[in-house]
C-alpha cells in the first residue's frame, strides 16, 4: 500500500498511491474499526477529491453507514460538524499543504477527536490489507448538509470588534477562503488567489515555507493592512503578517492569540516545547496557567482534554480552541487577533515587539545515519542542564535552552535552540550541529 498510512494521517499520490478502489477499501475499515452508525466526511477543491468522496462513501455506505456529506470545506469546519451534527466519526479529504498530485484522508473519532497511527490508523491500515470487515445486510445512505452557516455563526459568537480592520488573505487558492467565509463581512478583505485550483498555479500553500509570504507580505505593505492571514490548502493552519509586512513568529502569535483569551479571566494554555519562552511569560503575566505540550495535533488535543485548556499553539501554525471541539480553527485565530487590535487600538508590529526579545535558530533538520546513537551523545553532553524528554531531550540553562527531536517518518533530527542573546544562540547551535552531523 505503498506506505500511504502516516503517523497522522492517510496520505499518497493520486492515482499510483490513493486511488478509488483503496478509498473503498478505506471505508469499509473506517466503520469496521469506529463502529460508525454516523459519519461526517468533507473534503477540499483537489480536481479527485470528489471522486475520493464518492469511493469512502460507498465503502462505508456498504459497510452499513449512513454519510453526511458537508461538500467542499475546510478541514476545521469539518471537525465543528463532527462535534455539532453528533457524528460517531468524521474524514475530511484533503492532502493538506502537499502538491496537486497528493490526496489523503484525515480521520477522527466522535467529538473530533483525532485517530493517529498510535490510536487506530495501524488497525485500520490491518482491516484493509486483510479485507477484514463483516459484510452488513442493511445499507447506509449518504445525506448533504451545509455546515457553513452555523461555523460562521459560531465564529461570530467570539468578535469583539469596534471597527472594520483592513486584512490581506493570501488564501493558495484553496479552503482558506471557506474557513472565513461566514466572517468575512465584518472585515475589509483584500484577497490573494482566492479562485479555487488544485493544482495550486500561484505558490505552494504552506506557510511554512516562509517565500510562499511573499505576495502576502508585499500585498499587506502596499495597502496598508492591519494584518495579512497565509492559509494553507486546508486552512488548518496560517500564517500572520504584521502592519509592516514581518512574518509573526507562529510561537510568538500563540502568546497574542493567549492575551485576547486572557482577557476574559484566567484559563489553561498550552504552547509546544519549542516556543519561545516568551510565550510562558506571557501567559503567565497575563493571568494564564502555561503548560508545555508536546509536538503532534493528536498528542496536543489529548493533552488539552487532560487538562482542560481553552487554547493551545504549535509552531507549525496549528491554533487549536476548546470552542471548535478541541481542534484548529483558523477563523477563530483571525477573529482574536482582530480583537485584540480593536481592544489595544494598537498595531500588530507594537503587540509583537515586546515578546521578540529572544534569539531563536528555528527549527533545522539533519538526516542522520543512526538516530539513537546520536541522541545518547546529547544526553552526555548536557547533564549539567535542566533536561527533560517530553518529547525527544530538552535542556534547559540560565540563558538558554534546546530540543533535538526525530522525526516520526524519517531518518532525521531537528534542533531547535534559543538564547537570550544572538551570539550565544549562533555559538550553541553550531556546536550542537556538529554532534548532530558529526
């Protein structure tokens, strides 16, 4: 099966990896393993999205379940169907950031609650190769239902806006556009590459990669924005631009997302082991309980639950709320950060300043040829620090820190380190880049 079931998710190229007659096959697994009575299932503008759709819909139609078809979204709107329809289970069809060519499916159980390899992707991908499923002597059927006036409903629930800010959204010509959809009237939006193509002709739709902001960040610059928004094909995540057209660290924007949350009284946030600290600080100093998370949507969500957050971040640019089921919302995002400016009447390059005050390197790969044996000589090497392995080894000293983690699918390493300084930073990067190289 050509390797298509992830850590997270079930992910190929179509037609050579994905295709039709697995989608089937999918399907039935999908019920067969959930039990589902009643499933949700999305999916985004890919041009074999819905023929996707209609091969998992027949697999789990025939499998005995009934399939609420919630049409073209974004991947957050079809978490809050999930929650809000009281559905057993939900797939949205969506290859996220990758190529036109990719397609996936991102499976939850009820409440949204996300299926990883650990919780039940390595079972599903077992039912499949071994065509496990019992037979079901009644057939589902597959219903629609619009989901997308009650999400902008409830985005709208949350706006504390006093005027109409100026926002550029670059939305890769894919389900940003959605996600905002019933938002976006109270904004003045200029957009960027909003005609939906699967093929993404104008840039890749990941920010991420930080070049796919250009346009975005020019764009912002040129018409005096309060803020620019770069989606990804999904829209589960985003990245922000301040009103002088600087990319907002994803970390950093936890930490204003966590001052609007704030705001209201004291709550529980998460932020994953490699923000900033200045983005504990500021919760901190802003009333909050701050707990550290580790890296990975399905761990961060569970840990959310275990510990009643309202709000978590990723430096991926994944913004997860207890209001959309404990998932990403996008709207959501943009909807705090606009308040937030509303509430300060203060630009976005003002609230950012105060929390750039370390020196990060970012997160920096290396493939290695033995991952564990590396990783013990790091663990030598720092016994004089604070060293926890939440996730892979942190260590923590007076004016800096680090995290060396292994990638889940391959033979790398990423280093993430800060400083309270930029030449500490740089020195202790580099040293910690020659044990990782050799």
């Amino acid at each position: 099966m050509a390797g298509i079931f992830k850590a997270y998710d079930i992910r190929g190229i179509y037609p050579e990896q994905l295709n039709e007659a697995m989608a089937e096959k999918i399907g039935r697994a999908f019920v067969q393993f959930v039990g589902a009575k009643k499933i949700v299932v999305g999916r985004d503008m890919r041009p074999h999205s819905i023929s996707l759709f209609n091969a998992l819909s027949k697999g789990m139609t025939d499998q005995g379940a009934d399939v609420i078809d919630i049409g073209m979204c974004s991947t957050p709107m079809s978490y809050f169907a999930n929650g809000k329809l009281g559905a057993d289970g939900s797939v949205m069809i969506t290859a996220s950031h990758n190529p036109g060519e990719w397609n996936g499916f991102k499976l939850c159980r009820n409440l949204a609650i996300p299926i990883s390899g650990a919780t039940g992707i390595v079972d599903i991908e077992k039912i499949v190769q071994d065509s496990s499923w019992r037979d079901s002597a009644k057939k589902g059927k597959i219903t629609t239902y619009d989901i997308a006036r009650e999400y902008g409903e409830h985005l709208r629930k949350f706006a504390k806006l006093n005027r109409k800010l100026k926002v550029v959204a670059d939305f890769a010509n894919s389900m940003g556009s959605y996600e905002i959809a019933g938002i976006r009237d109270m904004f003045e939006i200029i957009p960027l590459y909003e005609k939906l193509d699967g093929t993404f002709p104008n840039h890749e739709a990941n920010p991420l990669e930080t070049h796919t902001l250009d346009a975005l960040r020019a764009k912002v610059r040129e018409v005096g924005a309060d803020f620019g928004a770069g989606f990804d094909g999904d829209a589960d995540r985003c990245g922000f631009i301040d009103d002088k057209g600087e990319i907002i660290p994803m970390d950093l924007f936890t930490a204003l997302i966590a001052q609007d949350i704030l705001s209201d009284g004291p709550a529980t946030i998460l932020y994953d082991l490699r923000s900033s600290w200045a983005v504990k600080e500021c919760i901190e100093r802003n009333g909050g309980k701050a707990i550290m998370s580790r890296v990975g949507h399905a761990f961060i969500k569970a840990q959310m639950r275990e510990y009643d957050a309202v709000f978590a971040g990723e430096l991926s640019g994944h913004y997860y709320f207890r209001e959309n089921y404990t998932t990403e919302s996008q709207g959501l995002a943009f909807m705090m950060l606009a308040n937030l400016i509303c509430k300060t009447n203060r630009k976005v390059s003002d609230l950012v300043a105060p929390l750039r005050i370390y020196f990060s390197s970012g997160e920096i790969n290396s493939k290695v040829a033995n991952v564990k044996s590396v990783l013990e000589k790091i663990k030598n090497k720092y016994t004089d620090g604070r060293m926890f392995e939440l996730d892979g080894i942190s260590v923590e000293y007076k004016d800096w820190w680090f995290n060396v983690r292994a990638s889940n699918t391959e033979p790398l390493l990423r280093l993430i380190t800060e400083a309270r300084d930029k030449k500490t930073m740089e020195a202790k990067r580099e040293e910690l880049l020659k044990i990782i190289r050799g």
